[in-house]
C-alpha cells in the first residue's frame, strides 16, 4: 500500500523494497563490520545502478551450487576479507526480538557470487546484498522491510520529493534523499575541494 501511494507521487519514478541492517561480516582472513542491503533484484534494479556496477561474477542471491546463498560485495570490500568469487563469508547479526542481557548472533554463510565496484571506496568497503528472504530471517523480520528505495527523475529535486512523499504517507514513515544520506561523504568532498 505504501509502495501504491509513493508511485503516485510526480517525480517519481520506480520504488523497491529493502532491508538495511549493520552487521558483522568475516572470511577465513579477516573480519569487518559492513551495511547488509536485502533486495530483490527485479526491483532494485529499476532504481539503482547495481547491475551496472558489477566487475566480477553475477548477481545471483539465490542458493548456489554449494547449497549456501548468493551474497553480492564491494571490490574494496572483497580485499578487505581477502576473498575471490566463489569464496565462501559469514554475516553475524546481534539483532533479538526480544531485549535479553545475553546476545546470541545469529550466522549465516554465503558464497561470493559477484562483487561491484562504484569508485567510492567507502561505499564498495562497507555494503553487502542479499535477497530479502535471507536477510529477513537473518535479521528476525518474520515478512516485512524495512523500506522503499525511491528513483527519482530529477537528481536535484529528491529533498522536493522527499518532502511530499512523507505528506502523502505520513507518520511514522519518514523520507531521507541522497544528499542527508551521505551527508558525511558530500561534507568531507566538499572539504576536500575547498
């Protein structure tokens, strides 16, 4: 329903449904911590450049030949673990459904089915995909998202859209463009220039 009255906003030109998790991620070699995006390819490829942006391998969440799922990262990422195509990495997630004094993670392994590269370290250093299903069982979420990925047709106008789409869907929805995203990124490039 949400994804309905978001569609029907001017400017707007696709949505996709997501799950944007922090977690641990590891190798046989080294660990880090990294945002883990659940997808559904379909979708989020009509509001994101991500098959674009592949370097390696596919885009393939589902299970692999080796009965483990498709895990989808970063090039600097990739180095950062020390791991190639078809190499397998775990995802660690603290996140309980109830408040409990002892954390139990949750792991779950993958295989490395393709790795992107954007030409912003700090982003292909720091996320991962995965299908919404996996991510939905790995983060407790039963059957929902955690939100809706917007395309817009005008770049510059997304704080404009944002704005309209949390009138149209109100609380306790809330709509965040790419320039308050990243703010931190956008503010060190600026500095950077200057």
């Amino acid at each position: 329903s949400l994804e309905q009255k978001i569609a029907a906003v001017p400017d707007v030109v696709a949505t996709a449904p997501n799950i944007f998790y922090k977690s641990v991620i590891g190798s046989g070699d080294a660990n880090d911590g990294v945002f883990v995006k659940g997808i559904d390819p379909d979708y989020e490829f009509e509001v994101s450049r991500l098959r674009e942006n592949i370097v390696a391998g596919e885009i393939n969440l589902g299970e692999t030949a080796d009965s483990l799922p498709g895990i989808v990262i970063g090039r600097e990422l990739a180095g950062i673990l020390n791991v190639k195509l078809g190499g397998e990495i775990v995802l660690a997630s603290l996140k309980q459904k109830k408040m409990t004094l002892t954390l139990q993670p949750k792991y779950k392994k993958f295989v490395v089915t393709g790795i992107f590269e954007t030409g912003m370290n700090e982003h292909d250093g720091n996320l991962a995909y995965i299908s919404i299903p996996v991510a939905q069982d790995l983060f407790k979420l039963d059957d929902v998202v955690t939100g809706l990925q917007v395309e817009v047709r005008d770049f510059y106008k997304s704080q404009e859209v944002a704005r309209k789409i949390e009138e149209i869907v109100g609380n306790p929805y809330y709509a965040v463009d790419w320039s308050e995203r990243h703010k931190n990124l956008f503010g060190w490039m600026t500095l950077e220039k200057y």
